[in-house]
C-alpha cells in the first residue's frame, strides 16, 4: 500500500528545497563561482531534491510495481515510474539523468564539474517542479487510493 504520508512529506520538503534553490538561479556562473557558501548550498540542495525523489520512485515501486522491475541504477527508478503511469516517458526520459549528477556530489567523483551544477540549477527548478506536480496529481488518482 503506497503510503501517502511519506510521499506527501517528501514532495513538501523537495518544493522546499526548490524554494531554497530558486535564488541561485538568479547568479551567474562567475556569481556562483566567487561565493562558496551558494555554491556549497547548491550543491547540497540539489542532492538533497534528487535524493528524496528517489525515495519516493522506490517506494512506489516497491508498492506498485510488479516486482519484476530491473533497478541496476537510481536513474531506472525515474524510467520505472513512467511505466507505472505517474508520468510520461519523455518526462523520465528527461528526468533521470540527473540521478547521475546525485551520485557525482554524494560520491564527489573526481572533481565536481562547477558548470555542470551551474546548469543544473535551471533544470532542476523546472523539473523536479513538474515531478511533484505529477507525484500529487498520482497520489489523488484512484490508482493509489
């Protein structure tokens, strides 16, 4: 059974964090670069939006899914959702990689691409805002209740 407490309280604090993020949309490269506290909290803040959007694709699929899903990567968990129907697969598609960028920054594979968190942020602001959108209009659909 989806549990809707937990999905419900991690979209919040995923739209919270996307509040936090929004101002460092609005520096440039150079801005960012020059500011180590932005860039340390920009940083965390989109690890920490990923991050919880992965709990919430497994727990979905662990409750919806059929139990035959291939999960080699986190990105497979935003491919996964689409097949479960909460959005389309150009969404996943567009979506998952930036699992990717949340491994880099957990496990600061060798030196973290500071253009690549600087074009992230952008991205990051309009998906995972369209992902929670998706996730609550899922979440009141009568396949979850």
């Amino acid at each position: 059974m989806v549990n809707k407490d937990f999905v419900n309280r991690k979209i919040k604090l995923i739209q919270e964090d996307l509040a936090c993020l929004e101002p460092m949309s609005h520096l440039s490269l150079e801005q960012l670069a020059q500011d180590s506290i932005s860039y340390a909290a920009t940083e965390r803040l989109l690890e920490r939006i990923v991050t919880r959007a992965i709990d919430i694709n497994r727990h979905l699929i662990a409750e919806l899914g059929a139990g035959t899903e291939k999960m080699r990567t986190y990105e497979d968990t935003f491919l996964a959702l689409a097949e479960l129907k909460v959005y389309s697969v150009d969404f996943a598609k567009s979506i998952a990689p930036s699992a990717g960028l949340r491994n880099i920054l957990v496990h600061e594979y060798d030196s973290v691409d500071m253009n690549k968190i600087y074009l992230s942020v952008g991205k990051a602001l309009e998906q995972y805002a369209a992902y929670c959108k998706f996730l609550l209009e899922f979440l009141d659909s009568a396949i979850v209740n």
